[in-house]
C-alpha cells in the first residue's frame, strides 16, 4: 500500500472496522474491529497515492473512475466510517489543511457567476434529463431540505410541510404579488398560487425547470395565477409584494451576495415580506469542496450565517426571523440517496456507469456533511420595517394548521382566507 496511504488511515481510522485490499492485492485493517466492516479494494498504485494526497477531490474521481470497488458496505457506510473518526472538524494532515487554505485564498476566482456565467453554470446541472429527477425525488420534485414533523413522515409529506412552512412565514394575503427567485420545477409556486391566491412570477435560469413549471401551471389551471420565466433575477424591474428563494442562494457566491441583497430589497416594497431558505455552514466561512464544484455545482458556495447577514444589514433590510434546520436535509438526503439507488440501473440506462457512481457519492457525501459535519439550512424572514410581521411567532404554527386543512381536503374553492395581520397580533 502507498505508504502516505497508510499513515493516513491508520491515523484517522481508530474506531470501527476498516479492510484496504492495495492495488497488489495485499489486504491492510484498520481500527478497532467493531460495528459493520467496510471492504474497499484500490485496482492502482495512482489511485492510492491521488486519494491520500487530495482525499476531498480524488476519492470521488478514483470511485467514478472505477479504481475502487467495495466488496462490502458501499460509499456511505465507507464516509461515516471517515467522519465519526475525524469528528465534525475533520482531523487532516498538514497537507491536506494546506490545500484547503489554498482553496479558501482562491474561492473568489471559483464564484463568479455573472448574468451570462450564472446561466451555464445553472444548466450544468438542472438541465439534466428530468426523468433522472424523478427517480428519486417526491412526486411534486422538490429539490430542497423537506421538513419532518415526525420521524414517521414520508418525503412526500415532508415536502408538503415544508411548502406550508415558508407559505406560513411569507403571510401572503389573497392577490398579492409573488416573486420566486429560483422556482425550479414550480411546486412551490404554483402552491402558493393554488392555496394562498397569490400572483406568482418565478424565475429560473434552467431551460428543463421552465418547461416543466409552465406545463405543470397549464396542467393545473393555474397559468394566470402563476407564471414561470426563464430570467435572471437582477434584470427584473417591478416590485412584489413577497419574495420567496429557496435552494437558489447557494448558486449566488460570495461575490454577489451585496448584488443579490440590494437587489431584493430593490423589488421588496416598503410592507413586503422576504423568505430565504437555503444551506449554511455552522462553523464559519469555508471554500467549496472540489468535487462538488468540478462536477455537480459550478459557481456555488455554501454560506456561513456571518457571511450573509452583514449583506442584509447594508442594504438597508431588517431580520425579522431566523431558524435553523439542522439533521432535516440529512433525512431528506437519506431519502433520495435510498431511491437513487433502488432505482440506479434506470438511472445507469439514462446515462452511464460513470455518472452513476458520481451521483452516488454526491447524495452520499452530502448526506454525510448534514448528519456528520458542519451543513445545516437556514430560513432567514426578511422585511423593510419591524412590524411587517407579527410580534410573536404563534401565527406561523396557526397558519400551517390552516393550510394542512386546505392541502390535505379535496380540492375545492378556497375560501379560506388567512387573517389580517391586525388579528395575528402585529
């Protein structure tokens, strides 16, 4: 075995039960012999040396490339094993700390995401086939954290609870208008157009997601009440009265975050009410892990909560909320990582061996950062002035238990209507 290979893991690997076969066939254990046993076998010397030196980037290259196979347990058994060792701060060698200050000092190059960047990196990944999506999201295809009232709700349900938990915060009343930065396939608008009454206008910069949100709107009945653009956000010009933007952040990057701010504020009218929910880092700024940037999100950054809120406080916007989803996207990822996988031969005749197995260390390797490491979702409630929502939080649960009723009854006229905020004790 690559000598670099071995200090590493003998290292990290102190708890559980670790067998390395090397690429001459030798078989090397490491830990303490307890819990599942994970087998992984390395069919070169390159991919030894390549994933001891950058295990952040060439884990997934020599895992995509077919140089490690597991003979037992799979990637995710094989990540939890690495993480419950390190600990949610990573225990890295001084190389590997050394690149990821190297990565952290050039994050600013890797984030710019321009009007006419922003669009090829967005297609990079949402314009993929999008029966690949539906092998493994909720039938509404929410690509965001889903949100678990119980440990026995289904994505299906999680996902709908999700939508009345934003719906909830934005306090949209009856006509108003809705602006969804980053609407993806259009079920969370065309809720808050069915259920709420709201003139939604949601915006996307994916071909397949527009498409696919129009068609849905016309299928529906909703088309005057919801309509889907393919547009970037900061070429839009007339104000709303709310303004929603969940999963859509994340492709924003550091260098935009004053853009973005001052932008929404721009089309925020003076009593509106602005709903952020997107993924954080809960222990300070960071860099983008190499793989995610190389191959499954361009331009991207996930946040630090330090990093945003001085960009909201400049543009002249108060917080009139913040709450934090913690293990929710872990759970949410459990479950698309257990669809992919049940459905992964569909997914293999889409496209190939290759994609597959990067698809499964994506969903893996993000599953494990929410549940191991330093990933959560934050839902921040933005406004102009203090008393555009209510003093007290009492009307979001009120408001969720309205909408169930509505969502969960047959369709029919809605008319139900949410009360003033006067009622709700603004």
């Amino acid at each position: 075995m690559n000598a670099l290979l071995n200090t590493v893991l003998t290292h990290l690997i102190r708890r559980g039960d670790l067998t390395v076969t090397d690429a001459n066939g030798v078989k090397h254990r490491f830990g303490d012999k307890t819990g599942d046993p994970v087998r992984i076998k390395f069919k070169t010397r390159r991919a030894e040396r390549n994933v001891a030196i950058n295990p952040a980037l060439k884990l997934a290259e020599a895992y995509m490339a077919g140089d490690i196979d597991f003979t037992k347990g799979d990637m995710y058994a094989l990540l939890q094993l690495v993480f419950e060792n390190a600990g949610p701060n990573g225990a890295q060698e001084p190389w590997i700390r050394a690149i990821d200050s190297a990565r952290r000092a050039g994050r600013r190059l890797q984030q710019i995401n321009t009007i006419g960047l922003a669009s090829s990196h967005v297609r990079h990944h949402y314009d993929l086939s999008g029966d690949l999506y539906r092998l493994f999201l909720d039938p509404d295809l929410q690509y965001s954290c889903a949100y678990f009232e119980t440990p026995d709700t289904t994505l299906a349900e999680a996902q709908l609870a999700k939508k009345r938990h934003i719906a909830a915060k934005l306090l949209v009343e009856p006509g108003q208008k809705l602006l969804d930065i980053g609407c993806g396939w259009g079920g969370l608008g065309l809720y808050l157009a069915k259920y709420l009454q709201a003139d939604v206008t949601g915006v996307t910069l994916s071909e397949e997601q527009h498409a696919v949100a129009n068609r849905r709107a016309a299928e529906e009945g909703l088309s005057a009440e919801a309509r889907f653009n393919l547009q970037d956000y900061r070429t839009l010009k007339d104000p709303f009265d709310r303004i929603v933007s969940v999963g859509m952040f994340e492709h924003v990057g550091v260098n935009h975050f004053a853009e973005y701010f001052q932008q929404t504020a721009r089309l925020l009218k003076p009593d509106g009410v602005f709903l952020l929910h997107a993924i954080g880092r809960s222990d300070g700024p960071g860099a983008t892990n190499p793989f995610i940037r190389r191959y499954i999100f361009p331009g991207g950054y996930i946040p630090a909560l330090s990093e945003v809120l001085p960009h909201i406080e400049r543009a002249g916007l108060v917080v009139t909320d913040i709450e934090i989803l913690r293990l929710h996207y872990a759970d949410t990822l459990k479950a698309w990582r257990e669809a992919f996988m049940a459905n992964r031969d569909i997914a293999k005749s889409i496209y190939d061996e290759r994609f597959c197995r990067m698809w499964e260390f994506y969903l893996a390797a993000s599953e494990s950062a929410f549940r191991w490491q330093n990933m959560m979702v934050f839902q921040i409630q933005i406004a102009h002035r203090q008393d555009a929502v209510p003093l007290t939080r009492n009307y979001i649960e009120a408001e969720e238990k309205r909408l169930k009723r509505l969502d969960s009854a047959p369709r029919v006229a809605n008319t139900e209507t949410m009360p003033s905020l006067g009622a709700t004790g603004r």
